[in-house]
C-alpha cells in the first residue's frame, strides 16, 4: 500500500527547497545591486544632509551681516552703504609671513597682525564714523563673527559643490564627517554675533573679570596697547594687575605691556601670575579652574611669544591659572556658570602670591582674555561683585 503521507511531506521538502533556493537567488541579486549602489545612495544620503547644513550656515551667515550692518548705522551711515562696504569686505583675509627660515618670524608675525588690526579698524571707522572706542571694539567682534560665518559657509560649500561636481565619496565623506563640529562652531559664532551686538561680557572674558575684581575701584594706569592696570598691596606684596581696556571688544597687547614694564624695573620682578580661559575636554566641568606654569594666552602666539622672552631673560617664574570651557562658551555671551568663578580665582591668585612670594617681592598679575562688557573699575563696570 502507498503511504500517500510520506509523498505528501517528501513534495513539502522539495518545495521548501525550491522555495529557500528561489529566497536565496533572489537576496543574493538584491545584495549585488545593493553593493553596486550602495555607495552611490550614501553619497546621495550624506549630500542630503550637507544641503540641508548649508541652507542653515546660509542663514546663519546673511542674519550676522544684517546685524552688522544694523549696529553700525547707528554710527552715521546709510544701511545700503555699509552694506556695499560689507560686500567687498567680507572675502578679509590674513597671510601667513613666510617661516622658511625661522629667525626673525615672530617680527614678521607681529607685524601682519598689527597691519591686520589697523585694516579692522579703518574699515569700521569708515562704516561707522561716529562711533567711539568702545563702539568699535564691540563693532571689530561683530564683524570677526561675520567674516567667520561667511568662511565656514564658503568651506562647506566648496566641498559640496566638489563633490557634486566629480562624485567623489572621499570628498563628501570628509565634510560630512565633519558636519556636526562644523554646525556647533557656526552656532557658537552666531551667539556670539548676538553678544557683541549688545556688548555683553563674553566666556573669554574671565581673566579680565578677574582682573577686575582684583582691582576694585582703585585709581587705574593706562600702561598702552588698549591695556590698564593698578598696583595693590597684598600682605607686603607690590602686586600689578593687568587687564584689557574695558568695556569694548578688546584683548589688547599685554606681552608688549609686559615686557616694557618688565624692562623699565629692569627684571625685578618676581613673579608674574596669569589667569585665562582654557578649552575643556569633553567630560570636563564648565567653569573648572586649573593651575600650571607657562604663559597663559591664546591667539596666534605673539604675545606669548614676549612674555616668555623677557620672562626667559631675567628668570622670571611664570604662574598659569585656568578655568575651562568649551569653544562655544569662550565666545559666546559669559554664562553665571563662568562668572561665579572669578572670585573663587582671585582666592587662589591670592594663595599663589602668598605661598610663593615674599614681603617686598614685585608681583605681575595679567587678566587675559576679551573685555567686551567689562570695564576698568567696579563701580562704573555694573559687574556684580
């Protein structure tokens, strides 16, 4: 007799296997085409997102120069003409001097950044031409934001185009690798816009914060380079506090102060103590304060640069304190977060000059950093104490 149940299972197994083998044929063609197209629709993915990236750079870039030009006519221009200035102007650039061979680099160095800064400064003069000094510095920072906007648009738009143009996966991959730190830089120069538009304090600002605190309302000395200061008695201690002529946008030239004050006593100082902002690492408290040697002072290295010469030459101990943020909040309007730690700074300015100095040493203390809403004595400052 025939055992119709086992023909039966044997035709289910033979159509199982066909079937499993037709599954098989067709996810492994699927997987032919997917990896002949695969890279082209990442490609098409990641362009996506960069378009979508630009149209915000974009926006970010036109509000910024609205509002440059926006603050500067209250200075006594017409809108329409800064805004044709702002055109020409916007492409600003800076050129490297050549370092090929090293001697003599940090002159050159010095020089193009001086030139640099009298261009800033004509070209805000002649778009705001009533504008004073505070005025301009705030107006110099509004319109570095600007100029910063408008080159990260270029950049990412350079590599979007290129890669649209040729098709190339490396050139998109890189860009798009590199989007979300990009967009967090560009969002950190548009708060930034909104504080110098205002004259806010800004995170770079808590050296001179510092600073002044320190210096209360004490009679002040303009030592030159948009720098002042005052000389304190702390416990027997002749202590010169240092800090950026407030309450416009400037950092102003502390190493060139430095080093003439330095000069003038003929390298009798003791010690010299500098408190800045510092970039933290991920992880790392906002507001964090931490002490090391060295000069501390950012930027292109200039100042830096003669502050360890003349430290170098007379043997100078140099005292470094810190407190960290992250790149946004350097430039960006200063938050309570950062501010509440200067005085808990001016304590330790106070213990480092107490624990390594002696009655009668001569004591350099530098605020650095960006005086942007920070004036030069607490009580015309508005700066809570």
């Amino acid at each position: 007799m025939v055992d119709f149940s086992a023909v039966m299972s044997m035709l289910a197994m033979l159509q199982q296997s066909r079937d499993d083998w037709f599954s098989w044929m067709v996810f492994l063609l699927f997987m032919v085409i997917m990896n002949f197209y695969a890279s082209r629709l990442q490609v098409q993915f990641w362009m996506g997102q960069i378009g979508r990236a630009l149209d915000q750079l974009n926006r970010f870039r036109l509000e910024a120069e609205r509002e440059f030009v926006k603050t500067a006519s209250k200075y006594g221009k017409e809108k329409e003409k800064i805004k044709k200035a702002l055109d020409r102007f916007i492409g600003f650039f800076t050129i490297e001097p050549e370092i090929t061979d090293p001697a003599g680099a940090m002159v050159k160095l010095d020089h193009i950044v001086r030139n640099r800064e009298d261009r800033l400064n004509f070209f805000i003069k002649e778009v705001a031409p009533s504008s004073d000094k505070v005025a301009l510095g705030n107006l110099r920072d509004l319109l570095e934001s600007t100029i910063a906007l408008d080159f990260i648009f270029r950049i990412v738009r350079h590599y979007f185009v290129l890669g649209k143009k040729t098709q190339n996966m490396i050139y998109i991959a890189q860009i798009q690798m590199l989007l979300p730190e990009i967009m967090r830089m560009a969002r950190a120069w548009r708060m930034s816009v909104e504080a110098s538009k205002l004259g806010l304090p800004l995170g770079d600002g808590i050296g001179p914060l510092v600073a002044l605190k320190m210096i209360g309302n004490s009679e002040l000395i303009d030592f030159g380079e948009n720098v002042v200061g005052t000389e304190l008695n702390i416990e027997g201690r002749r202590v010169l506090v240092l800090k950026a002529k407030g309450p416009g946008g400037e950092v102003g030239k502390p190493g060139e102060a430095l080093k003439r004050i330095i000069e003038s006593r003929a390298g009798n100082v003791n010690r010299i103590v500098m408190i800045d902002a510092a970039l933290k690492l991920e992880g790392e408290r906002t507001g964090e304060i931490a002490e090391g040697v060295g000069a501390a002072i950012g930027g292109i290295g200039v100042e830096r640069w003669k502050i360890e010469e003349v430290a170098t030459k007379y043997g100078i101990p140099l005292d470094a304190i810190v407190v960290k943020e992250d790149y946004a909040e350097a430039i960006a309007a200063m938050t309570k977060e950062i501010a509440k730690k200067a005085n808990e700074v001016v304590n330790r300015v106070k213990e480092a000059i107490l624990s390594r100095t002696s009655e009668g040493d001569y004591v350099i203390v530098v605020g650095v950093g960006n005086s942007a809403g920070i004036g030069n004595r607490l009580e015309v400052s508005g700066v809570a104490s």
